[in-house]
C-alpha cells in the first residue's frame, strides 16, 4: 500500500458580530509552504481460521481466530471470535444466540504518517486586538498501536404463533487504542503590532497523535415481524442506545470536508448518539401488480456543542441536542411486462409531510440568532425503476 499526495488549506477567519477578526488559522507546510506533501507505503498480512462444532442438531458453536500484522505495528495483533446458538425446543420456534469477539482496525496510512501533516499557526485577538500566536505541529510517537473493539452481544428470536415473530437483542461495544488527537499549547508568543518574527516552535506543543482514545456504545433492540395475510409483512424495530467517547477522532483532519477549527480532546456522547429510535415499514401487495411500501422513522435528535467567539467549546461538549427526526416515507410501484421481460416502475416520496427536520444550527452563543437550526432535510420525491431478467 502506498500513499502519495499533498495536503494543503488556506487561511481560516473567524469574526465577531462587530466584524473583527479574532482567530486566524494558517499551515505551514514540511517545505516552508502552505502545504505539505505525503509519501510513505506499507505491508498488511492476515490469516483467519474458523471451526464450527456441533455437538446436537440443536446446539451450535462457531470459533475463529484471526491474526494480522502490517509494517505500522509492532506486535501481531490476534483477534478471537466465539459464537453460540441454540434451538431451545428443538422445533424452531425459540432460538437463543450470544457472540463476543476482539476486532482490531488497521492504521491508516495516513494515520501512520501523521507528522507529515502541516504545522498549523493559529492567531488569536481579543476585543482590544492584542494578539497571541501559538505553533501546533503535527506529532506522533515513535509507535503507535492499532484500535480495537471488545464486541458481545446476546439475542433470543421467538416465533408466536404462524404471523408473529418477536426478537430481542443486546450488543456491547467497548473501543481501546483509538488514534485521538490531542492539542497540547505552548505559552502563546505574544504579538507586537507591525514586527514580524520568526519564533521557533517549542517541541512541548503540537497537535499529539496517540492511542488513548476510548469509547463504550450499547443497544437494546426490540423487533416484531407481523404477517398481514398472505403476502403482506409489517416490521416494528424499537431501539435505546448510547454512545461515548473522545470526540478528536482522526478523521476531523483526514475526511474529505475536514473540521476548520480543532477543539481540545473531550469525552462526550458521540456525534452519532440517539438514544431512543423507532422505525415501522412495512410490503403490502395490492390488486393490478401494486405493491406499497411504506415507512416511518422517529429518532432522538443527535447532540450538538454550544461555541464561543473563538469556535471553541462555550460550555461541557454536546451539550444540546437537534429536535426529534421524524421521517413518513411511501414507495409505490407497479409491475408491468414490455417485450416479455417483467418490469416495475413506481414512486418513491420522502417526507411526505414536509416536517422540518434540520441537520445545521447555530452554534455561537455570540449570535443573536443562536440555537437556530437550519438546513432541513427537504422532502423528495424519487422515480423507481426496476428490470427483472
């Protein structure tokens, strides 16, 4: 595997409801400029195996193990998987199932050649347009380790009566080594209006790539499959989550839309965390080949953080969260046949109700407009088609 590409961003303002400026984001590239190139490459290597006993017709288990080593780690990292199933009755009917597993992420190259990333330069003014300067490279130990996740679950599926099937599911998830990022700030230089300097940077202070990221997600899922008649289905799935973790996750940096502003390493609910969700949907076939299929989704809203005048942190991290998302959805479609081949075209319209559903706010409490959400999720209508040969 190899890596070879240029990473590069131009000047980041931030102003104040009077229009001064009072944070400035800049990067200083490995080659003096304002980017910084990225070459490097890697070896991955992986051996699974995986055996299946079956003592009785209605006992089961599964183990494996799998062992991987790339040229980013040291050590050989081994991740076990066991897994279990009974037939309670024997007739079907009742069927227990638990798992648990480690599973180790490999390092990205990117990952691995986090020093290669550009230094960045951030000024700050306050009200009186003194400024400081700080100097945060990029850094990362001498080895770093790979990420893993201790995953169990446990579920029990029942079959009540011909038309009903319940099912019930818990799932842990607990998450070690993950590649976080922490800002460690020198003594900010102070800046003297009209000089400029060249300061060297303090080896104490950087943006600190490490393995001490952790975060624990568990779930509760409760599912109903109901049969309407003879071709018809209706699901009801309810679900209560939670999600934590340190929220400096490498991909703030190295996604496609990186996060401008790099905030201090914080363990928060996840910026996925929704604690209650609901979702029924549901195929039934109606006369002249018409089957509709509709769906209605409601969720917790996800949380959100309150910013001061510098997009830092105004208060605890995710301290607020988004309205609740509710979401009616319909698709209808109608089957036909064109020169013997069977089709189906039909509709498909989401959001039917036009319900706002945002996915933006407006964080700063510095704005008069703070907590206003914006950019809702618009209602669509889309044109299915489908061939069947």
């Amino acid at each position: 595997m190899n890596l070879d590409g240029r990473y590069s961003t131009g000047p980041i303002r931030i102003y104040d409801n009077a229009g001064r400026l009072r944070r400035q984001i800049e990067s200083i590239g490995t080659d003096a400029g304002s980017s910084a190139r990225q070459v490097g490459n890697k070896w991955e290597a992986a051996l699974f195996i995986q055996e299946r006993w079956r003592p009785s017709d209605t006992f089961w288990i599964d183990i494996g193990l799998r062992a991987s080593r790339d040229s980013a780690v040291s050590n050989i990292r081994l991740g076990p998987r066991f897994g279990a199933a009974w037939d309670l009755g024997g007739d079907g009917k009742t069927l227990l199932k638990g798992s648990f597993g480690i599973m180790h992420r490999r390092v990205y190259l990117a990952e691995q050649f986090w020093d290669l990333f550009p230094t960045r330069v951030e000024t700050r003014w306050d009200e009186n347009g003194d400024g400081t300067r700080l100097f945060l490279p990029s850094r990362r130990p001498e080895e770093i380790d790979s990420p893993r996740a201790t995953i169990w679950s446990v579920s029990a599926t029942r079959r009540l009566g011909d038309r009903v099937t319940a099912h019930v599911s818990y799932t842990e998830r607990h998450s070690r080594n993950q590649l976080v990022f922490d800002r460690i700030e020198h003594a900010p230089v102070a800046l003297v209006p009209g000089i400029e300097t060249q300061f060297d940077i303090p080896d104490d202070a950087g943006l600190f790539l490490n393995n001490g990221g952790r975060s624990t997600s568990r779930q509760l899922e409760i599912t109903a499959n109901i049969r309407v008649g003879q071709q018809a289905q209706l699901f009801v799935s309810y679900v209560t989550s939670s999600a934590e973790g340190h929220l400096n996750d490498f991909s703030l940096v190295a996604s496609a839309m990186p996060d401008p502003v790099l905030r201090d390493n914080t363990r928060a609910a996840m910026r996925h965390d929704a604690p209650n969700r609901a979702v029924i949907w549901g195929t039934f076939h109606l006369p002249w080949e018409i089957i509709a299929s509709p769906s209605i989704e409601w969720r917790t809203g996800f949380p959100w953080s309150s910013l001061d005048v510098y997009r830092d942190y105004a208060g605890d991290a995710q301290d607020h969260r988004f309205p609740d998302y509710f979401s009616p959805d319909l698709q209808v479609t109608k089957g036909f046949r064109f020169a013997g081949i069977p089709l189906r075209a039909g509709v498909l319209v989401t959001n039917f109700i036009f319900r706002d559903n945002p996915r933006d706010v407006i964080a700063s409490i510095e704005s008069p407009r703070f907590g206003e959400f914006l950019n809702t999720l618009p209602s669509r209508v889309r044109f299915r088609f489908l061939a069947t040969f």
